[in-house]
C-alpha cells in the first residue's frame, strides 16, 4: 500500500499560496502526481475560519473547494465517531490542541487501516508528540 500523507492546515494553505514557508520534502509531496493524500475536514473548517478574517490569500472557499474536489490525489475524510476514538486514546491526548488533535487522529486511523502514514506538518505540538511520522 502507498503511503497516506496527512495534511494539515499550514501545509495546504502555504502550498496553495506558493509561500516559501512550506518545507522542501513537503512541496515535493505535494507537487507529486503519485501522491495520496488525506485531508480531515477539520482542516477546511480551519481554513474556511481563515478565508473568511481574510488572514489567507485563498479568495473563497469555493475556490479552494473546486482545486480540491479536481485533485483526484486527495481524499477528504470526514470527523467521524472512530476519528474521536482515537482522538481519545493515549496517542491522541498527547495532542494538546483540539483541531490537531483530530487531524492526528485522522492519520491514526487510517494507520489502523493498514496503511502507512506521515503528517505533512511543522507544527511544535505535532511533532514533539512524536505520534506519527512527520515530513517537512
């Protein structure tokens, strides 16, 4: 099995704005057509919050549901009951903040599945957790 790369809300929004913040190894997952990718709708939720302070330069969430919806690489997992399970166990409460929270767990669920995961992530809190494998 391929491995699922969980993307969290930074890492879109920067590869979306071509920001020079976005680390090398994560862009290049990104750029790549073989990719498969994991967006919890946490993540739009973060984002829709930020589009709408205008704290983004993504115009609409219209716009950023097109560009997702046409790339077939992405798969937009909802928050689900077995999401907040595993939210809930020893892994997930080593996540300190609620919206990283879900979207670890987003990334141990589908470990669970079987498959092999890593987070495209900088973010402190994610990474120090150590819970799942981080790419930047």
């Amino acid at each position: 099995m391929a491995t699922k790369y969980i993307l969290d809300t930074h890492a879109l929004v920067w590869y979306i704005e071509g920001s020079q913040r976005l680390g090398q190894q994560a862009k290049a997952i990104i750029d790549s057509p073989s990719s498969e990718m994991v967006l919890s709708i946490i993540v739009l939720a973060e984002i829709g919050f930020l589009i709408e302070r205008k704290r983004v330069t993504i115009p609409s969430i219209t716009v950023l549901l097109n560009r997702l919806n046409n790339d077939p690489r992405i798969d937009i997992y909802p928050l689900t009951l077995d999401v907040f399970k595993r939210s809930q166990s020893v892994a997930g409460l080593t996540i300190p903040e609620l919206h990283d929270r879900f979207i670890v767990s987003t990334g141990l669920l589908w470990q669970d599945l079987g498959y092999t995961v890593a987070i495209l992530t900088k973010d402190r809190n994610i990474v120090n957790a150590a819970v799942l494998p981080v790419i930047w």
